[in-house]
C-alpha cells in the first residue's frame, strides 16, 4: 500500500513536468484606429508566430471598412484574407474591388524560404475604402501570445461644455451689470451674445474670444454674479432693460 502510494505521487509529478504550455489561440490583441493609422507616429506591432502556430488574424470589421489593397515586403510569409477573390500571395484578380474584412498572416515554413530570403521584421500597409494602415510585421518564434489583432474604432471623447453653475454665475452678472448701469448698449449687446455662444463652447475663453469681449469683461461678470444667490435667465432681446450708459 505505502508503495502503491509513492507511485502514484512519482506519475503525479511526472506527469505534472510533461504538462505543455497551453497556446494563446484565443488571445486577442486590440488596437485603436488611430495607433493603426500612425497618428502616434509610431507603427503597430504585429507578430506573425512559426508555420505550425497557425496564422494571426488582422480584423478590420469592427471598424466596418473595407480593404481594397495590401502591400507586404519580403517573401517569408503567406497572406491571405476572407475575400477568396483577392488578396491572395498569389493573387489573379488584383485588378477587382476587395470586399476583405480580415487578413491572414502565416510565416511559411523554414524549408520554403532561402537564407536569402529571410527576415525578421517587415512592413505591412493596409488601403481600406477609408483609411490607410501600416503595420510593422515582425516574424516572431515559440508559442503565440495571441492569435487575433483587432482594429477597433475610436471612441470619440466629448469635451466637457462650460458648466451650467459657471454659466448661471455669469448670467447673474449680466444682470446685475445691467441693473446697476455699468454697461452701455454696445457691450451689452456683445455681452449677451456671449451668454448665448458660452453655452455650447468648451471654454469661456472660446466664447470671449467669438463674442468680442475681453476676459476683463468676464471676470467682472463672475464677480457681481457670485454676490446673487438666485438664477436667472438671459433676458430676452425685445425685454432687454433700457441703458443709461450709450
């Protein structure tokens, strides 16, 4: 019994060392538009991994563009893509509009390439029928880290508008401007199209600027409306108060 037992912990431990690593075939790597495009003026790696790794993916549909050309240097892999049509390595019907959403990357194996041949980065440029995209294909060895690049779309960050407090401040310094006769009727008149721009600009600077009011003004405004504790609305141009100051 007790050597029955150590046997089946020296197989347990055995078979523990022998275990292999499990491949990455389900890792998928995300990459924004914008990085795929060179705006960061730095190019995308992408690793193509050893012939009996199967091929990386390159997925352009989340971005709903299609690929129309595919420029690739060197002869040491195989690309391919959905589109049977086109875009094969040895493509006949390059002269076609590609409907192609995704690209296959495949190194070809080690007896296929010369000495000559062979290399270990190289760059990919991608046409869709929007955008350009260039890559940096580099041709990678052991077990891959993840078999599918996906480009997907920018998200398009909002910039904040000026708030709604800043905007009620400046609003009750506009009335309070009025009320005590510190502006005549040509500021007032810049002024109030100022409490209209502001509200849709990303800055009260923006707004000054497009208004024809110095930052003087604004900051005047701030002062006389942080004194009022009550809201108010941008008086209307038919109830606009009669000035004093012309």
């Amino acid at each position: 019994m007790f050597q029955k037992t150590i046997g089946i912990t020296v197989l347990s431990s055995i078979l523990a060392s022998l275990t292999l690593p499990v491949l990455a075939t389900e890792a998928i790597h995300i990459v924004p538009a914008h990085r795929a495009r060179g705006v960061e003026s730095k190019l995308v790696v992408v690793k193509v991994y050893p012939y009996n790794t199967g091929s990386t993916i390159i997925n352009f549909r989340r971005l709903r563009e299609k690929i129309r050309q595919v420029s690739l240097g060197g002869a040491s892999l195989f690309l391919s893509s959905d589109d049977p049509d086109c875009l094969s390595s040895m493509s006949k019907h390059s002269g076609q509009a590609c409907e192609a959403t995704l690209l296959y990357l495949q190194q070809k194996p080690k007896e296929a390439v010369t000495t000559t041949q062979r290399i270990g980065t190289t760059r990919m440029s991608v046409v869709t029928d929007k955008n350009i995209y260039v890559f940096q294909i580099v041709l990678a060895s052991g077990s891959p880290t993840y078999s599918v690049v996906e480009i997907q779309p920018d998200r398009i960050e909002q910039s904040p508008l000026v708030s709604i407090e800043e905007i009620t401040t400046l609003i009750k310094g506009y009335e309070v401007a009025v009320e005590r006769e510190y502006v005549n009727t040509q500021l007032k008149s810049r002024l109030r199209r100022f409490l209209e721009i502001v509200k849709t600009e990303k800055s009260v600077e923006s707004a000054a600027v497009k208004a024809g009011i110095s930052m003087e003004v604004v900051h005047k405004l701030e002062e006389l409306g942080a004194t009022q504790s009550a809201p108010s609305q941008v008086p209307a141009p038919s109830q606009a108060p009669t000035p004093v100051l012309q």
